[in-house]
C-alpha cells in the first residue's frame, strides 16, 4: 500500500500538535523515513513537495544531508515549481565543503542561458550564496553577459553575483570591471545598488581599480544630488527619504575614493555640505544617511569647516534620547578618536555620563571610548568615572574595564603614589577580572618606589586584613608583607593613618591566608615565602614561622612541600645563611624600563619603510647603543620574571646536574655587499631555555678598510633584546681580524624570531647604509 | 555584508534560518541558539545593536534585531553594514512580508517557510541588498507564483478554482436575468415543517 504522502502544511501541524520533544522526534522521524523511501523510488511529481519538508526538517535541527542528491535532481528539471525548491535546498543544505555542490554548476550554466529571467534569477541567487571557487571561475563568462542584457531584474541580480564571485576569486575582478562605468548610467535603483556594491568591492581589493574609479566621482555626486533633491517618490522613499539604501551605499563608495585624495574631496565637499544640513533627522532613514555623510566627512580630505560641522553633528547625537542613535554615534566617535582626537575630546562629558547607561551595549561603547580618551590632563578625573564605573557594572565588562584602568594607569600616572593607589583600588573591586600579569607589575612598582614601601605595606596589609578572597590582591600583599615586613611594625608613617600592628597579628594573618579554601596555590606559595621572610625581618623569635614550615613539609600539594622542606632546612643546617639569603630582593628588570622603551620607539622607526635617518636620529640610536653597553657592565639582572623569592632560592639550592650538551644550530649568512659579509651564529644555553646568544661576525674580504661600522638590532616587542659592545668599529681588508658583537635575546614567550639589523659604516670612501630583515631563521632559535 | 538572517520566535523556536556563510549544521544550530540567548535577555528600551556571539564571529559582528510581538528578526552583520540602514532593511522586510500575506502573523511564517524564502532572497542576495523597492518585490512574487501555479495541472486545479472566485467581480453579474418570457409555474410543493 502507498502512504499517500503529507503535504507540508500537514507535516508542520503533526509537529505542533506534538505535545513533547519526544513526540515531535517521532513524527519527524516517521516522516523522514517516507521522504527517505520516496527520494529511493524516484517519484518526480512529488519529490518537491517532499524536499520541501526535508527543509523545514532541517530548520528545526534535524539532519538532512540525504536531501542533497534530490536537489540536484529537481534543479535539472524543466518545471519552475521544481527548480524553485531545488535551488532554495541547494542554498539551505549544500555549501563548498560537500563535493556535491560541483554538480550543480552544469544545471546553473543551462538554467543561466535560458530566457525565463525567474529560473535565471534562481540560478544567480543561488551561484551567489553558495558559489565556490571553481563554480565562480566556470561560470564567471556567463554572468558577464548577463550584465548587459536589456532586462533589470536579471540584470541587477547579476552584478551582485559579480561581487560575490569576486570575493571568491579576486582574479575575476578584470572581467567585471569594464561593464561598471556603463551600469552606471542606468535608471533602475536596483541596478545602481548592485554597480555602486560592485564598485567598492573592486576599489578595496586593488589601488589600481580605485584610480580608475576616481573619475566616476562627478556622476555618483551627480546620482546622489539626484536623490536628495527630488522630492517625495513613493517608489523608493522610506519616511521620506529617498532610497536612504542608495545614498548609503554611494556616500561609502565615495569615502574610499576621496581618503587621501584631494581632488575628488572637493568634488564632493558642496554635496556633503548639503546632504549633512538638509536630511531631515526625524526618522531613522535619514538618520542613517546623516550618519553615513559625516562619517566620510571625516576620512576624506574635506575643508574644515566641514569637519567642525561632522563632529557637532555627532555631539548632538550623543545628546539624542533613542538610543540607537547613540550608539551609533558612540561608535562614530570611536573610529575617529585617533586622527581628529581634539575634537572628540570635547565631548568627553558626554561620554562619561553614557557610562551611566543601564543599556550593556551603550555602556560597552562608552567604556571603550572613555578609555581611548584618556591623556595625562584628564587622567584623574577619568580615572576616578572609571573606577566607580568598575564598581557598578556588568561582570562581562569588569576584565575590560579593569585591564583599561591599568593601562591607563600605567601611561598617565602623576604620582607613583597615585598609580599605587589606583591599582590597589583596582585590585579590591575587581580582583578576580585583573590580568595575570597585574601583580608583577604591581609588584615592581612597589619595588621601584623606595620612598613608599611603608605607605604601601600599610595600605596592603589593611586592604589583606578586611578580604583575603581576591587573589591578586593576596599575593601582592603578602609578598609586600614579607618584604617590608619590619617597616609595617614600626609605626609612624606620615601618609596613613597610624596603625599598630603586632607581630603575632600578622603571623596570623599570613597563616589564614595559607589556610584559606580560596587561595590558589601560587598564593600559598606566597603566603609561605612572607612567612619565612619575615622570620629575619621581625624581632620576636621564629617558633611559630619554623612550625607553619615544618607542618608544610608534608604537605600534599608538591610546590609548596618542596618550598617548606628547602626552608626547614634553612632553619636547620643553614641557618648561618638564612639572613643572607632572605634579605630585601634587588629591583626586578621587566619590559617598562627605560631601555625597553627606547627599544621599542626603536623598532617603530626601523619598521618603517628605509628612510634615510637623518643626523639627530642616528645619534639617537648611538646613545642607545651607549645606554646598553653601560648597563651590561652592571650588575647582570636575573633572567626570570616571576617577583617570587622563592624561585631564586630553589636555582641556590638545587644541586648541580650534568647539562646536556646545547644542541648547536647552524650559522646563518645574513648579509653580503662588496666584499663585506655578516655572520650570524646562534647558542642556546642549556640552562635558561628562554634565552638565545647571537654572535654578529663582519668579515671583509675586498680591497678597503671597513671603517665607523656600527650595528644595530630590533626585535618584536615580547622579545628583550641587548646587544653588548663590538669589538671594534673597524672591519680590516683582505679578510683581517673580523668584528664581532653579541646579542642577548630573551624569549620568554615562545614566540618566533624576527630580527631586523641596520648596518652603517664607510666603505671605498662612500657611506652605506642597510636595513633590512633576517629571513630563514632556523626553528631551533627560537623554540 | 549580511551573514546571517533569523527568525525566532520568544521561546528560540526557529521561524527563518539562512545563513550567507558556510556552517556546519551543528554549528548553524548552536549559533541560533546563542543569539536567542544574548537577544531574549534584552530590555525593552534598550538599543537595538548587539555584539555578535562567539560563535558567529565576535566582537567584529554585530547583532542588528527588533522585536514584533512574538518575534525576533535578527540579523547578523559585520562591520561594512550600516547599523540603522539594516533597522530600515528589517523594516522593509516586514512590511513586505505583510504585503505578500495579507497581515502577517506568526502562524504565516510556520506554514510558508518557502514563501518567504523566496521573498528574502527577493532582497537579500549573498549577503547583499539586493532590492528595497516593496512594490518590485510583491510584483515579481507574484509572477513566479503564477508561473508554479501555471505548472501545477490537476493538482492545481481546486487552488486555481479558489483564485478564479477571489478574482471574480460579483458587483458586475446582472440581478436579473430577464431570458424572455416565459412564465416559470412553480409547482406547490407541501410545505415541509
């Protein structure tokens, strides 16, 4: 017996007379059974009808892909009812993944060439929603000569395929770019849609397509006057506005051909002018367009006075009561605070009060753009918005908004009582959300600050006292505790209140923290080394700290029973070294220092196109190199990061094992004019895997002396670089003594190397300059 | 450009799903899912813009939707798409959907997922805008359904019978139909009670 099959109607009221999850899935799967044994008998009169509720099946979730053959069956027949629900499956269920979709290109070719412009239409809808490369490289001829057909309905949606096809295979731009210039004349706002859609896409793949276009400007001015000065046309008009689509599009298209252009700037500037004063903003049509006019407003080179116009336009959107509009002019305002920062600036006030905003998107725009405005004028009033801001809003909010405050912080701090302030105050609202590198930086702050130990133990320790869950804050506290332990029992500090504190307080307070439930391990770690701190550094006697560390020894966590039982044995067998070792930490070296900085202004020159360097310049980077040299002399800073004591002492106490041999990485020529040639060759010690020794070898093999050789280095900014002083300036002839230099890069993180040199000296009585990059750096450099 | 359109309705049950960007399936159906999340939890009166979800691409996309009685229309843009002009594209889409169904409601969507897939890709074509024009829209929507009804042969017949009455123009038919004189004796039937 045949089931007489559903119809789709019938299908979707089964499904929603299901009562319960379980119910629907049967009765879809009953159903797709019947589709599944009649897609196998081949029945054509009614296979539509059940791709059909495949479809809706497949809306809902359910799997589908046994669809995918019927598809193309249905393309392929002569029936419009067919191919209407083929095409619409080939979009839903096919896509450049499945092998499948190559076989609809031959159905599309055919169905392309016929004339019934419907199935045409469905062909071009599909080939631009589901098109591949391959498909979009057959068939690209085809669509070619459909632009130019006489009917607008085909017509428009040919140029759109065009862009798709485009996108897909950015050679296909030459075939399409000719028709542009005629399409543009046509009458039909579709079509003019599709050309001016068509046109960006070309002008932002290739420069060279957008200096072709700059002389379309004039006509697009011409189209967009026509728009805006005709007056109402039912057709095309959304309250009021006419076509608000088109002038959209046009007013982008005309952005990216007047940037940095000025002649077609000017072209425009009268039209903008007008469109800015005479769109009638009462509507969200002519708002969009508004919007759009001041947006290219600001990119092109247009006169000032326009300018001054766009951003008080914006300003009185802040001030608008939808909040769509703000919105968009929060984002406005975003893209623009970099080149017309000033402007912007003035309406900071506005900004803030947007922060005040219940709406999570307001906020969130009002956040980022408060952040961006921040400078060293405002940074404390802007800071103290933030922090109440910080207080008050969404969890998501809270990392950004927190990490927003450090940075901000960390360029603009007046005092360094101030930054310490701002951080700590950062750390008890939102320590949970603050970045993993928050206490270090913290932490070397405070180090730095020699004149505010005692202020910040106070602070800390008071702060510690009331919270011990957010865990930043803990360990920076307790590291400051064991730290300046003796400087918080001493009493007198002009800057805070006066607290008396006891030893026996604070023993216990370090004790709850290493107890807590909410301590991660790294901040027992910390609790335990201020414990053992603080035995040198406070008067009483050390029976309560050598019991805490004895019960650790057996503690389950390995880090920490390793810390305990290495400072048991300080108690024990080296207890003549245990004040040594435990006295105040050196100021720890991070990225910040003034070298670092230097580095990096460095690296943005050199990463400039080559500019010849002018004098002050290049005597610049001398000093540099001069600033290096010196702080390689001193003392040699220790190469790990992390502030903990503990670690350093774990390197002391290790016993010595057999290194393995470093595995030796082959040298690379880098460099070779004239007879000079640069050597580079590389070491990676055993014991620190984060550091990589270059050894720069010029030799000069022609007939001249090589004189004033001077080379510099520049790394990416996660690296440390130093170079250390060369051996000499002078590159002897004839293969002579060879100059050499070292490099010392740190790479902590594990990234890849690149390394640019720049190279100056004298050669045949002519100077040279070269910068240029190091390629083929072997793997092992930087692994 | 456009990556997605959808349609839900205030429970996340999908009314319209089309996606301009090449998804799995699973993947089609968690997004549908996570925007449901992120737009359900909105206020009334607060903006319609949204940054889009992990899954559809993050902080570079937003999510432009609004709101009619029991459903979300909800499309997902990236950042070349002007933010209000797509509020004015839903918009359009509504109003044409209301031209097409005659007062649309949400019961249309359910049962004619097709139609207004094909009304959609009247607008909307590989992430683009197509046509914004109501008029142009309706007008070859019509002509296609003429075409498959055209094609529909028996089994069109009782719709193309339904078309022919809608269609016809009762005012026009004559009151009376005056065919000559003839005297017509009505016979006297019992009157049934």
């Amino acid at each position: 017996m045949v089931v007489s099959s559903l119809k789709l109607q019938d299908l979707i009221e089964e499904i929603r007379g299901a009562k319960t999850q379980a119910q629907e899935r049967e009765v879809i799967q009953k159903e797709c059974a019947h589709i599944r044994a009649s897609f196998r008998d081949g029945d054509p009169l009614h296979r539509h009808r059940q791709l059909a509720k495949l479809l809706y099946v497949h809306m809902l979730g359910y799997p589908a892909h046994f669809g995918q053959m019927e598809c193309l069956k249905l393309i392929a027949s002569p029936r419009f009812t067919d191919k209407r629900v083929g095409y619409l499956g080939a979009m839903l269920l096919l896509d450049e993944r499945q092998d499948a979709h190559l076989l609809i290109t031959n159905s599309i070719k055919n169905d392309l060439s016929q004339g019934i412009q419907a199935v045409q239409g469905l062909a071009l809808c599909t080939l631009s929603t589901v098109g591949s490369a391959e498909m979009c490289r057959d068939l690209a001829t085809e669509v070619e000569k459909l632009l130019l057909q006489p009917g607008s309905y085909v017509r428009k949606k040919a140029v759109l395929t065009a862009v798709h096809m485009i996108r897909k295979v950015p050679e296909l731009s030459n075939i399409f770019l000719p028709p542009c210039a005629q399409l543009l004349h046509e009458r039909h706002h579709g079509i003019l849609l599709g050309t001016v859609t068509l046109i960006t896409e070309l002008c932002e793949r290739s420069p060279a397509a957008l200096k072709h276009f700059r002389k379309v400007v004039p006509q697009l001015v011409q189209i967009l006057q026509t728009l805006v000065t005709t007056g109402y046309s039912v057709e095309h008009s959304i309250s009021g506005v006419s076509d608000p689509f088109l002038q959209v599009q046009i007013l982008r298209l005309l952005r990216i051909l007047g940037r940095n252009h000025e002649e077609s700037s000017e072209v425009m500037n009268d039209l903008l002018a007008q469109v800015a004063t005479n769109t009638d903003t009462s509507r969200n049509a002519g708002n969009a367009v508004l919007f759009e006019t001041v947006l290219t407003i600001m990119d092109i080179r247009s006169a000032a006075g326009l300018r001054v116009l766009a951003v008080n336009i914006l300003g009185r959107f802040l001030l608008n009561n939808d909040k769509n509009i703000r919105y968009v002019a929060l984002t406005s305002l975003l893209r623009m605070v970099q080149s017309d920062h000033s402007a912007v600036q003035r309406h900071r006030p506005t900004v803030v009060e947007c922060l005040r905003e219940p709406d999570a998107s307001l906020s969130r725009r009002a956040l980022e753009l408060s952040l961006a405005l921040v400078n060293s004028s405002n940074v404390r009033a802007m800071t103290q918005e933030l922090q109440s801001f910080l207080e008050s809003c969404l969890p998501d909010l809270r990392a950004d908004c927190a990490s927003g405050i450090l940075l901000a912080a960390e360029r603009f701090a007046p005092t360094k009582r101030w930054h310490i302030d701002t951080i700590l105050r950062v750390l008890t609202t939102a320590g949970t959300h603050v970045r993993d590198d928050a206490v270090a930086n913290l932490t070397q702050l405070i180090g730095g600050a020699q004149e505010l130990h005692a202020y910040s133990v106070r602070r800390l320790y008071s702060a510690l006292a009331e919270d011990i869950s957010q865990q930043p804050l803990v360990q920076v506290a307790a590291w400051c505790i064991g730290e300046y332990g003796d400087l918080l029992l001493e009493g007198g500090c002009e800057e805070t209140e006066p607290l008396q504190v006891e030893e026996e307080k604070v023993l216990a307070l370090l004790e709850k923290v290493l107890q807590s439930h909410m301590s991660l391990p790294a901040t027992r770690g910390y609790a335990l080394t201020a414990l053992m701190k603080l035995s040198t550094r406070l008067r009483g006697d050390n029976n309560r700290i050598r019991q805490v560390v004895s019960i650790y020894g057996s503690c389950v966590d390995v880090e920490l029973q390793q810390r305990a039982v290495e400072y048991n044995t300080l108690f024990r067998k080296y207890d003549h070294m245990r004040a040594a070792i435990l006295e105040k930490m050196p100021l720890v070296e991070r990225g910040g220092t003034p070298d670092e900085e230097a580095k990096e202004s460095k690296e943005a020159q050199l990463s400039e196109a080559a500019l010849v360097p002018t004098e002050p310049q290049a005597s610049k980077l001398l000093d540099l190199l001069d600033l290096l040299d010196g702080t390689f002399e001193a003392a040699q800073p220790p190469p790990a990061l992390e502030p903990s004591p503990g670690g350093t002492l774990v390197h002391l106490l290790d016993l010595p094992c057999a290194s393995p041999a470093p595995a030796s990485i082959p040298d690379l020529r880098v460099f070779e004019r004239e007879g000079l040639q640069l050597n580079l060759s590389f070491v990676r010690p055993p014991g620190t895997p984060a550091l990589l020794l270059i050894t720069v070898t010029a030799v000069n093999t022609s007939g001249a002396d090589v004189t004033h050789f001077v080379c510099q280095a520049a790394v990416p900014k996660s690296f440390h670089l130093q170079l250390q002083a060369p051996s000499g300036d002078t590159v002897p002839a004839q293969g002579g003594l060879p100059v050499t230099q070292l490099l010392r890069i740190l790479n902590p993180n594990k990234a890849p190397l690149r390394l640019k040199l720049r190279l100056t000296y004298n050669h045949f009585g002519q100077s040279v300059q070269e910068i240029f990059e190091v390629n083929n750096l072997p793997m092992e450099t930087w692994q | 450009m456009i990556k997605a359109i959808l349609i839900f309705n205030n429970h996340g049950k999908p009314r319209l799903s089309k996606f301009y960007q090449p998804y799995s399936e699973d993947t089609q159906q968690q997004i549908i899912r996570e925007t449901f999340h992120l737009v359900s939890k909105r206020d009334e009166n607060v903006c319609n813009f949204l940054e889009g979800g992990l899954l559809i691409g993050g902080s570079d996309n937003k999510l432009i939707y609004r709101h009619y009685a029991t459903l979300y229309f909800v499309f997902c843009v990236d950042s070349s798409e002007s933010e209000l002009g797509i509020l004015d594209l839903i918009q359009v889409f509504v109003e044409t959907l209301d031209k097409c169904f005659e007062n649309v409601c949400e019961l249309d969507l359910i049962f004619h997922v097709d139609k207004v897939h094909n009304i959609l890709a009247e607008m909307v074509m590989g992430g683009m805008v197509l046509e914004t024009n109501m008029n142009e829209i309706v007008t070859q929507i019509d002509a296609q359904n003429k075409l498959e009804k055209s094609e529909a042969g028996l089994a069109g017949a009782p719709a193309r019978a339904v078309s022919a009455v809608k269609s016809m123009n009762l005012p026009e038919i004559p009151r009376n139909i005056n065919i000559g004189d003839i005297s017509i004796k009505v016979p006297n039937l019992p009157s049934f009670k």
